[in-house]
C-alpha cells in the first residue's frame, strides 16, 4: 500500500542560495529568500525542522487522520505544477492584502503581520482580517492535498516565556479559525517559536512590527511507495 508523507525540502533546511523560481502570477523569475541572505522566508527552514524532529507516533497518527479524511497524495511528478498553480491563486486572491506569499521549493508560505492580524498584545483575531482569512480557507479548500502549519513568531519584547506563550496562542487563533471554517483537522499543525526567528532587526520598531507575525506554511502531501 502506498503511504503519504509530507515533503520535506533537503534544499529549504541546507538553506541553499543562488536558487531561482517562477513566480507563476507575474511570469517573472524570482530569487528564492534564503538566496538572498533575507529573513524573511526563515519559517519555512524552521517548520520543517519542526515536522522532521516529530515523533513517529505523531507522524503516524497524522498520516491515518489523513486518510481517513480522504485526503489523497500528489503523484511525484506533478507537485511542481500543484503548488505552482495553487500560489498563483494565492498571490492574485492577496494582492494588496497585506499578506506576503513566499516560494521556497515546494512549498509556500503566507506572512501575515501581527499589526494586521491580531488586536494590539491580544491574540484575537481582527475582525478585518476574517474577509481575508476566508479568502485564503477557499483556495486552501480548493487545493487540499497540503498539510498546513500555522506558526506563530514574536519580537524580542518581553520575556522568553511571555513570547512562547503569545506565539502559540497566535498560531492556535489562526489554526482555529481555519477549523471552524471547514479545513481538515489532520491537514493542520500549530507550533509556537517565540522570538527565536525574526526576519528583521529587533532594534528598531519596524524590524519589530515585521518579526510580530503569523506564517501559515504549506507543504505538499506526496506520493511514495
């Protein structure tokens, strides 16, 4: 019988550089994040170092959620394409949102900001940011065959225990409002970091205000014997 596994990027966690993508919407050629030495796509390297260091009965339970939910595999062949026409629908449905959406190999990743997402120090949701959460779960919904991982990231402000704690409970607000609209219990991850991966400068309000996010990663569920 053949099992699903999430991919999981040699490349994303070597943190290669000099790599170019298509930016399927625009038609132009992009250089991927970690080519040019920014942070901003350093989530990504981080979630799957999470996924890989699960442990195996966790990775074994995900894999029979997901197919008890019928969540099926993209045959090896066709990720590229997959993620390529699902980041397509992304960037056009996000345009001005203010969410950034992010290439890194096969997967993607959408950097919604803390300013736009969640009410100030609080880990509500803004009641502004449903419309554009609501446009994403239909592309997500559309294009199922990805597990999604809601992680949650801080500035330095505070103490260690105070930013695990918001991230967390910022990725878990994310991830819940994904559930409640529909999205597959077993497709979803929730994982907090802190202030461990900022992707700007923590001395300075704007490099703050950046670092204050939610990252929702997705990576694709392949096929393999």
């Amino acid at each position: 019988m053949k099992k699903l596994f999430i991919m999981l990027t040699i490349a994303s966690l070597a943190g290669l550089s000099g790599c170019e993508t298509f930016d399927p919407y625009t038609g132009e050629k992009k250089t991927s994040s970690t080519a040019k030495g920014a942070g901003i796509g350093a989530g990504i390297g981080a979630v799957l170092a999470y996924l890989k260091n699960k442990d195996e009965p966790s990775k074994r339970r995900q894999k029979r959620m997901l197919e008890a939910a019928g969540i099926g595999a993209i045959a090896g062949g066709g990720i590229g394409y997959y993620m390529d026409t699902q980041e397509a629908k992304l960037r056009k449905t996000l345009r001005a949102s203010g969410v950034s959406v992010e290439r890194d190999g096969d997967n993607i990743n959408l950097i919604m900001p803390g300013n736009i997402t969640f009410v100030t120090a609080g880990h509500d949701l803004n009641a502004d940011f449903h419309e554009v959460l609501d446009s994403v779960i239909i592309v997500l919904q559309e294009f199922n065959k990805t597990v999604i991982v809601s992680a949650g990231h801080t500035d330095n402000r505070g103490s260690d225990e105070y930013n695990q704690g918001l991230s967390e409970r910022r990725a878990n607000s994310v991830a819940q409002y994904l559930l409640a609209k529909g999205v597959v219990e077993a497709r979803i991850e929730t994982v907090g970091f802190g202030e461990r991966n900022p992707i700007a400068d923590n001395g300075t309000a704007e490099g703050r205000s950046l670092n204050r996010r939610v990252e929702l990663s997705l990576l694709p569920i392949a096929e393999g014997s």
